[in-house]
C-alpha cells in the first residue's frame, strides 16, 4: 500500500505524493474508461484501497483492496455479510451482530466474538446470518474463538449450511466436523470453505451435542453443552462479471452473469464475443452479439470493432456512418461523403467512390468529375454558347443561358438576346411604346419613335399631348394621319375629328357608335310625352320604395320595443315595462314573422353551397370576424331584466352581470307563500322558424337546483344540454344536479338515475323524473359534453359529433330543448346557434350566421359571448354541413365491406380524396415552438412538426432541456384516456422521451419500427436489461426482456423520479414487423395481436394513456392511432367508423394516413378483426 511518510522530511513526501499523482492523472487520460471502472466498455468496477483507480484493462489494483473485498490484485472477491442482520440461539445477551463487524480478533475477552449457548436446549445452539438476497456463494471463511482452554472443545461439532432459506436441515450441509454418533473431530480456529458454493440468502453455523444428563457430563474431547464463539463470519461472492476461485476471470455474457465457477453463460454472449463460454473475440470482419453481423466498409478494408461495428478510422470512399454501412447520399461522393456532384448530365447521380459521371456533365460545366464550370459569359453542354445581354455585365446561368436577375434595358428575359417585344421597351420591356406615328414600333432600348409622332402628341416618347401647336386638320368629312378616312354619320353632317373620326356633337338618328356608324336595330323615337310619362313612373316607383323602407324601419324598432316583447312572449308574467315613447303601428302577426324568418323574401346571409369559400375569406382576414362580432355589440340593445336584479333573486344568479331579460324569461309557477319563487336565471330561444324551441339557462347554484327541476318539469323538457364541468379551473362551475345512486328530491319532483354512459368526450346518463303529487312519471335524458374549457373554444369535430348524437335522439318529451352552460350564454348560445342554423340550413339555401345571433341577444344578453365562439360556430357549421354519414354497424360492417370490394371499388378512394381536401395544412406560424433555434435539432424530419395547441409540454426541469419534444396529443373514445404520437428519440431527445412519460404519467409505450443497424445507432432509447441509466433526477432501469410473441418484444421498466414516491412501472412493447420504410405491416395478425396485448395491459395498469413512436412519428404511427381507435369505438358503440377516425387524427397531424393504401388497409383490418374477434377478443 502507498503510504505517505508524515514522519520523514517534508521535501521527500512532497516530492513522493506529486511523482504519484502525476502518475495517475496520466494513466486515467490514457485509460479512457472513468475512474473506478475497467474492462470490457467499462463496465466492471474498480475495488482498490482509497478508491485508488485499478488498470483500465484488466482491473489490477496497484495496492491493497478496499474495505470488504479481497483476492488480489483484482479485489474482486467481496464479503457480502459485513454489517448483514443476524440472529443466534442464546440464553445470554444477543451479542450475534459482533460475527459481522469486520473485526478478525479471535480474542473473546476483547468482546470481539460473539457467544450462543442456549440454557434451555443445551445441546444444540445456531448463528445465522441473512445476506439480504440470493446469491451464489464463492466461499465461506468463519473465524472461531482460540484465546481458552475450551475454545477449541466448544467448536468441535460445528456445520455451516447455505440456503435459501432458515429452514437449513432441508438442505445439503457444506461443511460438519460430526462424523457420526458422538465422534466429532476439532475444527481449526480459521474455517476457510470453498465448496459452500450453494445459491442461497443465509449462512447457518450450528452445533449439535448428544442428549445426556446434563447434571453429568461424560469426559470427552468436546464440551458436554453446544456452544459457538464466532470472532467472525465472511462470506464472499464474485462481483458481477467474474468468476473463478479468486474471481479473476471475467464473464462475457449478455444480461447475466455467468457460473461463478465455470464461467458459463446461460444466455447469449455479449456483443463482441462468440463460442460456448463466450471467450472467443469476434474475428473476419464480424461484430455483435455472437459475432452474427458483418462490419461495414471501413477504410482500407480494415476491421470493425467486434463490440459496436463501427469504423474507428473512419468509412472507404462512398460510405458513411458510424458503422460505413450507409451508400453517401444522392449527389455526394467521397471519403465521408464531403464532396458534392450536383452537376452531372440530366440530374443523375455521380459514382460514390470516384465522383465520375456516367452520363456526362450538365450544361454549364465539363470534366471527368463535372467540376469545372463554363467561363464567364458562356453557357451550354461544352460552354460554346454566350450569354446574352445581362443587367450590369453579370454572367448567365451556366446550365440555362438565363440571366439571374434581369437583361439589360431593350432585351427580353430570360436569355436577354432579342429585343423587346414589339410596342415595349426598357427594363425587363415593361414600359409600353408612345404614339409613334402610324403605330410604328419604338426603339427597344430608348423608346424613341425613329419616325415621328402620330397627330397630336410629342416628344422622342411620343407621350405629351399637342399645346399650342398647329393642330391636325383634314378637308370636311375626313380624318387619319394622311386624312383618307371617312367620317361617320355625325349629327347634322358636321365634321368628326380629324385624328380619330369620333363625332363631338352625336351622331345621326338610327347610328350610334363614337364614330356614328353602327346603325340602331330598333329605331325608337321618345316624344316629350312620353318622356314625362316614364318620368312619372320612375317618381312613384320612388315614393312607394321610401314608404315601405320607412315602414320595414318602423316595424324593426316596433318589434325591439318592450311593449312589442310583451305581446310576442305572453308568459313572463306581470312585467312593468320601461318608460319609451310609444310608437303607434298597424302590424299583423304576418309582418312579424315574415320580417323574423324572412320568409317570401330574397335569400340573405351565407349560401350553403359556398360556404366552405366563405370561411376561407374570413380565415384569410380574421379581422372580419372582429367587426362582424363588434357589430352585434353595437345593434342589439339591452332590454329591461328587473326580476333577476331584486334583492330576492340575486342569490338565485350565478355570475352578477348576466340576468334574463323580462320579456323572454322563463316563469315559474308560484310557490304558495314563497316570494319571488316563479324567478329562475333562463330564457326561452327562438329558432330560426319557430318560438320558444330552446330554453337557455344558467347552471344552477346551490340553491337553485331546485328550479332547475321544477322548470324541466314545468316546460315538459325531454333533452338536457350540458356543456360545463362540475369543476372547472378549481372553482365549482355548476351544481351537480343529477343522482347517482340514491334518487334526489326537489319538492314535488324525485329523479333517478336509470343508466350512464361515459365516452371520452361526452356523458349519457337517462334519468327517470317523478311527480309524487300525481304519481306521473317521465324519462328526461342529459347530454353532458365534457370537451369544452370554459374559457377555451373545443375540438370543432368533437362539438359536431356531439351534436349530432343529440340531434339523432328522439326527445321523450315534447318540451322546448334545454341547454346550459355556467352563465348559459357563451357556451349555450353557440351550441344554440349551430343546432338552429344547422337544421335551418339542411331545408334553406342559406344561413345568416350574424342575424341570427343578433335574434338570439334579443330573447338573451351576450349569447355566443366573444369573436373566439362566434369563429368556432362559423366552422362548426361548415363541419356539421360537410359531415358524411360513414358509420356502419358492426353486424352490417363485413357485408357492407364486401360489397365496396366488388361492387363500388372507387368509394374509399373517394373518401380518401375528400379527407385530403378538408384535412388542414398548418403553417410554420402554428408550429413555432418546433422550428425555434433551441428546438430544429430536436426533430427527426421538418416535414413533420407539431402544432403548437396540439403538442404535450415538458415540465420536469433537467439542464438544458426545455418544455418541447416532437410529438402531438391525439384524443382516445374512452374517458380520461389519449395517445400522444412522437419520433423515434434522436440521441440528444433520449431524455425528452422519458421526460414525456413521467410528466404525462404514460405507462404504455408503443414502438413500431424494426430498426435497421444504422438506426440502432440514433433509435435505441432504452438501457439493456438489469442496467439502469438516469437523468437528472429520474432514473430508469429495465426490470426485464421478454419475447412473448414472435412478432414484437416486451420490456418492463421502473421509473424513479427522487424524492418523488414509489417508482412507476413501464412497459414497452416493440413491434418487429413494420421495416421502416413501409407504408403498411408485414402481417395483420401481429398487429392484431399487439394491439390486443396492449389492450389488456392498459385494462391491467387503469390507464389508457398510450405513447405510440414510429421513426418519423407520422407514417406508421397514423395507422396504429387509426386502427386503434376505430377499434375503441366498436367496443363501445358497436359500430364502425372508418372515415370520422382518420379525420380525427388528421386534424392534429396532416400527415397521418398518406396514402389511399393505409386508408383501405384500416377496413381491411378491421374486416379481419371482426371475422376472428374469438382469437383477439376485447370486442364487447
């Protein structure tokens, strides 16, 4: 051991520590491995005295062992029992714990041993020691007592036993000094036993006497009574990769380690190695696990490294890649593929060794390799060509002939070598020709005319008008520059102008024309009579459209007018109305229908056929959205609503600000001798056609629950609309008013809850509403729609698929439909709105979005409540419009498919065709987050980025990482459950990738590519089994490996974030039948199959949060998403629905099913999944 001499001279210990510690900073920068490592890709562990580092290749310690391990010099022999917990049979203090305290001295009085005797069975005492697990023990050492004259009787008789478990008679003893009967011989002081190489978790030292009296112990070699004086116990083990009597030899087995005797693995060989003990180095040119790969093209036909396959001096020429397994890409060539060859003839590639061109070199450039570019001014195949008259001297494209930017003035683009086109001249020929006499072309480079000006212009253009200069004159009747043209009939025969014949007074009657010579087919002659006749007509016509403009104006303020509302709405009770001037009109009911619905008049608003290019306008200036809301901010007035602001009711509303109006509220009945009891926070709704279709309420507070149950009861409501949480950004949204087990009472009305259904956006539940007064009973159905932040706009095909689950129920009752929110304004007025215009629209050729929003304001204040709801109804309806009907039972599902295979084979293509056309295109701006400086090395490839509202957000804090990873959040059918869809890691996004399951508490992953070597490199994400690797403070180690089907492999993970709980299972499901550049699987049944065990697993673990990765996160991943949640949706609604799935997940990421391929392969599977649902089960 190096020691330093604190008692020689200063100097000399100086000196002595620095020459050693030179020495080892230089042989740690040697070694390569970190320190305390050694070995096969330094994965064995130092064990030297002072934490010294031991030789990097063959772990030899320069000193003596650290604390517990021995066998030098590789101290890889570790006494696992130091400081273990152990128990002895006594009737003394238990003093077992002093055998385990690393303390050899054999001296009892020291109080360094430990001593069992047990008065009350005298014959027989033990020691044991639990080592905490199970190992393979490599030998035993026991240390006895040896300072008494009865030290050495008292051990005479001992055994040691190693097992698995206490019980140790059950098991084959290691060592016994009992030879038979009462013949015992004497062990020595120092035990040393190397055949105790059981597996086992405890070492037992017993001893045994011959029962006798124990009043009169027979004189014998040995005490009469048992007893054990154990100084110490060490029991040693191979650390993990050795083997051999002193664990000198090193194993190379793969997962494992190998019999500590013989060194034999019980699997595989770790990469690098081959041969039955895996101690044969791979040799000719082979690498990995059992030498089975070829190395790649390695300079100068070198090897490979037999662990990794990689190229330590680099690729031969043409070949790139840690492994040189990959050609150089298109249009490169080279040692590392550095040097380019874009220039060889029709674009074709050039050798990847030599760069030659085998077809000869582009225009422009000449050479073996196409290198040498044509001289300034020259262009063409062999550079005969010049280039022609370029702005500013600068030389053509030497490929094209082209000029880069422009010609120079006169010359026409894009060679520049002929002039402008006739009647242009100057720069890029853009400026048009002067008069120039007789239409002559111009100079093209000047734009002089070279002959004159025609008549009545000047100047070398030919561009300013005559001024005081002798005009053009031509004999009476003529005109023209040599004035050889005839006038026309000019009126009164007068003379037409000289330059261009037009007639200044007119023409003759019977002609017109600006030269009066297109005769008139009917010649009409207006006499002052008539005249004045049409006159009169044209007055009275006026006269009759002012009247009715004033009168339609009359009629509007009529109707807005508080009086009016009280004849339309007749049930809002006794209403003390505002005092207004009272404006006195004749008005029939048909005046205000026809005004309401406008019925018998010309359509307005936007037509249905065009409404898709309508959105497009708005979408292109979202500005329009702003002032068509601002508008209606603008136009509806607010009308009186004094019930909901007297002292009685403002308890009874929700939100201080918004209250029913007067007019439009919906009464209840009184409660006897209970004031104000008729007040509930709703108004009734017009549709576009009809009265009171709609109620829209408030979501009733705790004292208005009540209420609510009297209104349902009261207007005969049958649906119920729900579009708020019980709990919204932790504040109570709406009362919970509906039952779950027990029924619920509100005076005279019981309600019970016959059933409940939860999807992943949506709940059904069916209630049963009771009169007890009149034992008359109702079903009344809930709609409770979950997807909708409140202040937040929904998923637009959630909202619509929604609603048209409402829409296709059948009301039990014949009331007024109700919906509600928490305010019941914004939320209620949009679903409002599309219900209404929807089924408007579905009848009518157009739908007035703005108006009948305005409608809606006037029975309620600030229905649809800002521009982002007044947006999502514009394009919920568009969706609603254009949505196809492509659901199909699953009894129906392989009739109806077969019939689409023989008899309308172009269906898919054309649903295929029609999703591409509606399937968003999202620009860089709403992928901002992927394309910043910190996070374009993050992604695989730049053609599939996610959009920002759609991606999940990194939280767990890990130097420098940021909150961003490639992927995107796809919503599942079932509640609470969703996949999130990214790449395959990239080696700088690893730590994203387990970030991304820990924060979003993923416990399932899907993996679909079967990675090539090259990929290997960049796409393993995860540590071999038995190893863990950690980040930051998550940790995460690979519990186990299984192949549990031939088609994908099972991986189980711990995950460990510190000082954060009990670490989370994982499990990881690799599927090996999807090479990377295919579209489809190799086989539906291995799909099938995986989907299925996952689909047992999430039922297993409670979640159904699903992380899906393919190497590029779009082309395989879009199809797994795709199958799976059709299959969801048949499991839960029994139907199938193709077209609606695909659009679901195109709307989060465009590249998702790509092809009419992958699209008919999603009904080919489900087909067969169907048809076999007894081998797949999870069908029902």
């Amino acid at each position: 051991m190096l020691r330093i001499n604190i008692e020689g001279t200063y100097i000399a210990d100086l000196t002595l520590w620095w020459l050693f510690t030179s020495w080892m900073a230089q042989f740690i920068a040697v070694a390569g491995c970190p320190v305390g490592t050694f070995g096969y890709l330094c994965s064995y562990t130092c064990h030297c005295a002072f934490d010294t580092p031991c030789d990097a290749d063959t772990g030899a310690c320069f000193d003596e062992c650290a604390p517990r391990f021995t066998g030098k010099p590789y101290c890889q022999l570790e006494n696992i029992a130091k400081g273990k917990p152990t128990y002895q049979e006594t009737s003394i203090t238990d003093n077992s714990a002093l055998a385990v305290d690393g303390n050899r001295n054999q001296t009892g009085a020291d109080n360094s041993c430990s001593w069992s005797v047990n008065f009350r069975y005298p014959f027989r005492t033990l020691w044991r020691v639990d080592l905490q697990d199970v190992y393979s023990v490599n030998k035993v050492k026991v240390f006895f007592r040896n300072d008494s004259n009865v030290s050495s009787s008292r051990r005479t008789g001992a055994r040691v036993y190693v097992t698995s478990t206490e019980e140790f008679h059950l098991e084959p003893v290691c060592y016994t000094s009992h030879m038979k009967g009462d013949v015992f011989f004497n062990p020595p002081s120092i035990l040393e036993l190397k055949n105790c190489t059981n597996r086992g978790q405890f070492v037992t030292v017993y001893n045994q006497r011959p029962v006798v009296d124990s009043s009169n112990c027979p004189k014998t070699s040995y005490s009469c009574w048992a007893n054990l004086e154990l100084c110490e116990v060490e029991v040693y083990v191979c650390s993990y990769g050795t083997f051999g009597e002193n664990c000198d030899k090193f194993c190379h087995c793969k997962g494992s380690t190998c019999d500590q005797r013989t060194g034999l693995c019980p699997g595989r060989c770790l990469a690098g190695w081959q041969g039955s003990e895996c101690d044969m180095a791979c040799t000719n040119g082979t690498h990995g696990e059992n030498c089975e790969k070829r190395c790649g093209q390695c300079i100068n036909g070198e090897a490979c490294d037999v662990i990794t396959g990689k190229c330590s001096n680099g690729c031969d020429a043409g070949w790139k890649g840690a492994k040189c397994k990959t050609p150089c890409p298109q249009y490169s060539y080279g040692f590392n593929c550095s040097d380019a060859c874009f220039n060889c003839a029709n674009l074709t590639d050039c050798d990847k060794k030599t760069g030659v061109c085998p077809t000869g070199c582009a225009k422009g450039f000449f050479g073996d390799r196409c290198s040498n570019k044509c001289p300034a001014g020259s262009y063409g195949k062999t550079c005969q060509l010049q280039c022609g008259r370029c702005a500013g001297g600068e030389t053509c494209n030497s490929h094209t002939g082209e000029c880069r930017r422009f010609c120079e003035p006169g010359y026409a683009m894009p060679l520049c070598q002929g002039p402008c086109p006739v009647g242009t001249f100057g720069e890029n020929c853009s400026i048009a020709c002067g008069n120039c006499r007789n239409f002559d072309p111009c100079n093209h480079i000047t734009g002089e005319c070279t002959r004159g000006c025609g008549p009545g212009w000047s100047g070398l253009h030919c561009i300013t008008p005559c001024v005081n200069v002798p005009l053009h004159t031509c004999s009476e009747g003529f005109y023209g520059d040599d004035c050889k043209d005839r006038c026309g009939h000019c009126h009164n025969k007068t003379a037409c102008d000289p330059v261009n014949g037009k007639c200044l007074i007119g023409c003759q009657d019977g002609y017109h024309g600006l030269q009066c010579r297109a005769v008139n087919s009917r010649e009409v002659v207006m006499s002052g009579g008539v005249i004045g006749c049409l006159v009169g007509v044209v007055v009275v016509i006026a006269l009759i459209v002012v009247t009715c403009s004033l009168r339609h104006y009359m009629a509007k303020r009529a109707r807005k007018s508080d009086k009016q509302m009280d004849v339309v709405y007749n049930n809002a009770g006794n209403i003390i109305a505002e005092t207004e001037p009272e404006v006195q009109l004749e008005m029939t009911n048909g005046d205000i229908d026809n005004d309401y619905y406008n019925v018998g008049r010309e359509a307005r608003g936007i037509p249905v056929s065009s409404m898709k290019e309508h959105l497009r306008r708005l979408e292109c200036d979202s500005s329009r959205y702003k002032n068509e809301f601002e508008d209606l901010r603008n136009d509806v007035p607010v009308f009186p609503h004094k019930a909901g602001q007297k002292a009685e009711n403002k308890a009874k509303n929700r939100f201080l600000t918004t209250f029913p109006y007067d007019h439009s509220r919906v009464a209840l009945k009184p409660l006897h001798g209970e004031a104000e009891s008729d007040y509930i926070n709703a108004n009734f709704i017009d549709s576009v056609e009809s009265r009171k279709v709609y109620i829209a309420a408030q979501g009733p507070n705790r004292l208005t629950v009540r209420d609510f149950w009297r209104m349902i009861w009261q207007e005969k409501v049958g649906l119920v609309v729900m579009l708020a949480n019980v709990y919204e950004d932790g504040k109570v949204k709406c009362e919970k008013y509906w039952p779950e087990t027990k029924p619920l009472r509100y005076c005279e009305v019981l309600i019970s809850l016959d059933e409940c259904k939860e999807m992943s956006t949506y709940t059904v539940r069916h209630m049963t509403v009771g009169n007890v007064k009149t034992s008359e009973t109702r079903k009344v159905i809930q709609y409770h729609f979950t997807g909708w932040p409140d202040h937040g706009i929904p998923d637009t095909m959630e909202l619509v698929e929604f609603h048209r689950k409402v829409m296709s129920t059948k009301s039990p009752q014949r009331g007024p439909l109700l919906v509600h929110c928490s305010a019941g304004v914004g939320r209620t007025g949009t679903f409002i709105g599309l219900d209404a215009l929807f089924k408007y629209g579905t009848k009518s050729t157009h739908v007035d979005i703005q108006d009948f929003v305005r409608k809606m304001r006037e029975c309620r204040m600030t229905m649809v409540q800002n521009v982002e709801q007044y947006r999502l109804l514009h394009v919920a309806l568009l969706e609603a419009f254009n949505y196809r009907h492509t659901s199909i039972n699953r009894t129906e599902f392989t009739k109806k498919y077969e019939e689409i295979k023989h008899d309308n084979k172009y269906l898919l293509k054309d649903e295929f065709k029609q999703l591409t056309d509606i399937k968003p295109s999202h620009s860089n701006p709403e992928c901002s987050a992927s394309l910043c400086q910190d996070n374009i090395q993050k992604n695989r490839a730049l053609d599939v980025l996610p959009v920002d509202r759609y991606r999940p957000f990194l939280s767990t804090h890990i130097p420098g990482t940021n909150d961003y990873i490639n992927g995107v959040i796809l919503p599942s059918y079932s509640r609470g459950g969703y996949y999130i869809v990214t790449q395959t890691p990239l080696v700088n996004t690893v730590v994203d990738f387990w970030r991304l399951l820990f924060d979003h508490e993923c416990k399932t992953i899907v993996s679909l590519n079967l990675l090539d070597e090259e990929q290997e490199e960049t796409g393993v994400w995860w540590p071999s089994e038995g190893e863990s690797v950690s980040y930051g403070p998550l940790k995460i180690k690979t519990e186990s490996v299984s192949d549990i089907h031939d088609s994908f492999t099972q991986r189980t993970f711990s995950m460990l974030k510190r000082n954060y709980g009990d670490p989370r299972t994982v499990r990881s499901f690799h599927f090996t039948k999807w090479p990377v550049k295919s579209k489809l699987p190799i086989s539906k049944h291995s799909l099938l199959s995986l989907l299925d065990t996952v689909e047992r697993w999430k039922h297993e673990i409670g979640s159904d949060t699903v992380v899906v990765q393919c190497m590029n996160g779009a082309n395989c991943s879009g199809l797994y998403c795709g199958i799976s949640l059709i299959l969801d949706n048949l499991r839960l609604k029994q139907e199938v629905d193709v077209y609606h799935a695909v659009q679901k997940i195109q709307s989060r990421r465009e590249q998702f099913i790509n092809s009419t391929e992958q699209y008919e392969y999603l009904y080919e599977i489900v087909s067969e999944y169907i048809n076999s649902r007894d081998i797949y089960g999870n069908l029902e």
